[in-house]
C-alpha cells in the first residue's frame, strides 16, 4: 500500500516524464567538483584535438546551487570571471568550427596555427573546469550566453580579435586579483594571467611576426569589472541562462568609449559610441574639469580632458608602441575611485600594430 509520501513522489515523477527531458541546467553531475577531467592532470585541457568542444564546454546552463547558506568567500569574482570564460572559450570553439589548417596558412601563417588555435580552446576550457569548481554549492554557477564576434567565417579578423580578447583577458585578471579575499585565489588568478600572456605572446611571435615583449610591466588597471563590461557587446541581448546573475555585478554601465592617438597633433580623440548612452559633462556643474587617466605598466598618467573638443594631450611619457594604454575618463585627478570613472575604459592595443 502506497504512504501518502510515496505517492507524492510518484505523482511527481509521473509529471516529470510528461516535461521535456531534463535540461543540462539542473546537471547535479557537472556541480561535483570531482566530476570530469581535472585541469593540470587530464590531457582535455592540453591538447583533445578534436573539433566538437571539449569538457566542460559541451555542457551549458547555469548550474544552480544544491544548497543555501554562505556564499563562499570569492564566490561573485569567480561568477564574473567564469561569465568572461564562457565569452573567450565560445570565441575560440567558433574559430575551432570556422576554420582549418590552410584557412591559416593560405595566409601563410605556420601550419601550426589551427592546432595552436585548439590548444588555447583547450586551456580555455580548462579555466571554465576551474572557475565551475572554484564556485562554491551555495552559489549559482553562470552558463554559457550566445555570442556573436562578427568575424562572419574571415579568419584575418578573427586573429586580430583573438589577440585583442587575450590582452582584455590579462588586464582584468590583473585588476581582477584586488577582489579576492583569498590567497589561493590570487595566486590562481596570476597563475591563469599567465596562460593568457603566453597565449598572446604566441599570436605575436606566430601570427604577427612581432616583438612580444611589452616592457618591465603589463599594464596594472584597478577597476577590473570595467573592463569585463566590454565583453557585453559579443553577448547576444536575451541569450543568456536566466539564473545567470547580472555580469558584471556589481555595473556601473558606464558610456562607452574608443579613443585614437593622434601622434602628428600630440592629441588622444576620444569617442562616445553609444548613441543610447552618453556622458553628461553638466550633470555635476557647469564648466567642471574632467580628465583623461591614462593607465600603462603600473602607472597612470592625468591630462585634462577637453569636452569641447572630446580630445587630451598624449601621454608622451610613456614608452610608446609596447603593450597596452587604458584610458578612462574622470572627474578626479587620478581616479582615485571607483565612482571617480564616468566614461570608458578605452583600450590602447600598442601590440601588435594592426
Ligand atoms: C550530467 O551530464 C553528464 C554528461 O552529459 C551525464 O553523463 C550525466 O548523466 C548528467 N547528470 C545528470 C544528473 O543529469
Ligand atoms: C564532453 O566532452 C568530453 C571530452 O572533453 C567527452 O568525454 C564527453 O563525452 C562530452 N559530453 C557530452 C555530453 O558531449
Ligand atoms: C579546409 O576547408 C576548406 C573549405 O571548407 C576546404 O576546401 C579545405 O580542403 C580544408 N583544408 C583542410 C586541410 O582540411
Ligand atoms: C609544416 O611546415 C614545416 C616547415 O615550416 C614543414 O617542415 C612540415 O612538414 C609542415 N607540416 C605539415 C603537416 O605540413
Ligand atoms: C557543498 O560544499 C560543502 C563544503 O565544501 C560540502 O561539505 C558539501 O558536501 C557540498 N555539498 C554538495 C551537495 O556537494
Ligand atoms: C577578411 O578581412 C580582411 C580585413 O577586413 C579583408 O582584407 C579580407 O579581404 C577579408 N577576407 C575575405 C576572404 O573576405
Ligand atoms: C564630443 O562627445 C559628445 C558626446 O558624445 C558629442 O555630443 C559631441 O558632439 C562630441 N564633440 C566633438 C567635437 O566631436
Ligand atoms: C594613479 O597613480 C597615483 C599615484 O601617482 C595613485 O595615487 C592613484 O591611486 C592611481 N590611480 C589608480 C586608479 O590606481
């Protein structure tokens, strides 16, 4: 005879089998750390040199906590970072998809590349292994969102975006490291830095046939969650899970900004691209100064910032042409702050030469 509980999970289960079949959200299997290859012993992170994603990238969703009570202590850096792996590693799986061997050496580039290209998708899925497991069970861990790097199938754009995403990916690592309440986790985090140095040092001895050395330091930029904001614009608006939380959190959703030296006029031009999100210099004064701060190796330079004109004067003390300019625009001297940043970050890329 069936007891009034036993016949509530029945009644349950017949339910269940009337729904469509479990979703890979729910995956209690990929919430185990200790489920699938483990990154640093397991060859899928190393060289699986197929074309179908490796672990865990052929498994999406958000992976929903098993239980409630304190969110691990680096809980909601590991979720921003973990919402940018998903961004590079889909990168490199659409490069993996797109192209192959003589996709790059009709561009005589070494027959090496594809199997560079899958070595780093390989790695790239490696730190999705480690941001899931460094995600404690009380805390959402984020899915994957869709993308779209406009790179329509051209495998010269592709490069490109492929350095420039592997020197986004050092500096918010950098910045990134100034969140963690633990040591493990700075250390995991200069550790993975690391990686995506070598990645990028590889496109620029490889790809671009240039210097790879960028100088005594890379460029230190404190306010990581800003330069995650950039990755949004690859995100395809409503694609991602819904349990994901908002990336980065916490936003400050600040106007966007490119900027162009100018070397001939010593100036630095700097553009709003955002037509639905624009800076407004009379939103604290009439006529206040605002700066452009510019970051590069462990310094940051001040130049006023004429709104006038939207230009700065070049930072000519820096050592032009080696590694990368943040430039922010702020309403302080140095931005001091987080709240000091009101337009930006604009990235730099001095290697390679485009
Ligand atoms: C989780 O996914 C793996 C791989 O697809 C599968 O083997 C496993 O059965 C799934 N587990 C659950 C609980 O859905
Ligand atoms: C995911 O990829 C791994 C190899 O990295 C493979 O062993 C596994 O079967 C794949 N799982 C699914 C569900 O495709
Ligand atoms: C690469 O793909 C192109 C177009 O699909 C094809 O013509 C070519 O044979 C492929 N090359 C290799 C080495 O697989
Ligand atoms: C790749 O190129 C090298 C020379 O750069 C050549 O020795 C080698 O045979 C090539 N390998 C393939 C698979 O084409
Ligand atoms: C959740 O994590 C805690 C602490 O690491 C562990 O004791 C517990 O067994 C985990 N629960 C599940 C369901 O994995
Ligand atoms: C790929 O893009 C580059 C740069 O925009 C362009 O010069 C080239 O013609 C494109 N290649 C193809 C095959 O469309
Ligand atoms: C400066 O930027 C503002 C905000 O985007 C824009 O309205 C203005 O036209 C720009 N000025 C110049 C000279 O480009
Ligand atoms: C910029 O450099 C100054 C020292 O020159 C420092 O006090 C300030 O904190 C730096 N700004 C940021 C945002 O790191």
């Amino acid at each position: 005879m069936y007891s009034s509980s036993s016949l509530l999970i029945a009644l349950l289960a017949a339910t269940t089998t009337a729904l469509p079949a479990p979703q890979n959200n729910l995956n209690a299997s990929l919430a185990n750390p200790n489920y699938g290859p483990v990154p640093g012993e397991s060859r899928t992170y190393v060289d699986y040199s197929k074309t179908a994603a490796p672990f865990p990238g052929n498994i999406t969703g958000a992976i929903l906590p098993t239980e409630t009570g304190l969110a691990g202590p680096d809980d909601l850096l590991f979720q921003n970072l973990l919402s940018a792996e998903w961004a590079i590693f889909d990168f490199y799986q659409q490069g993996v998809e797109a192209f192959n061997v003589s996709s790059f050496t009709e561009l005589g580039l070494p027959n090496t590349t594809y199997d560079r290209v899958m070595q780093i998708r390989d790695n790239e899925a490696g730190h999705l292994r480690i941001f899931q497991d460094s995600i404690s069970n009380t805390s959402v861990k984020p899915g994957a969102c869709t993308y779209d790097y406009g790179f329509n199938g051209n495998a010269s754009v592709w490069l490109a975006l492929q350095v420039s995403l592997e020197v986004i990916s050092m500096a918010f690592l950098t910045g990134l490291v100034r969140e963690a309440t633990n040591l493990d986790t700075m250390s995991a985090l200069v550790a993975i830095g690391e990686v995506e140095s070598r990645h990028n040092t590889w496109a620029l001895i490889d790809v671009w046939n240039q210097n790879p050395f960028s100088g005594p330091s890379d460029t230190v930029f404190p306010y990581a969650n800003e330069i995650l904001d950039l990755t949004r614009q690859y995100i395809v608006p409503g694609s991602c899970p819904a349990a994901n939380p908002t990336y980065p959190l916490p936003r400050q959703n600040l106007p966007a900004t490119t900027a162009v030296i100018e070397k001939a006029k010593g100036l630095v031009e700097f553009e709003f691209t955002d037509p639905h999100n624009q800076p407004d210099w009379y939103s604290e004064q009439r006529d206040r100064q605002y700066y452009a701060v510019y970051f590069h190796g462990v310094h940051n330079i001040t130049k006023p910032f004429d709104t006038k004109t939207n230009t700065s004067a070049y930072p000519a003390e820096f050592d032009a042409g080696e590694g990368l300019l943040i430039a922010v625009i702020a309403n302080e001297i140095d931005a001091p702050t987080l709240d000091s940043v009101i337009a930006g970050p604009a990235l730099i890329i001095e290697q390679p030469i485009f």
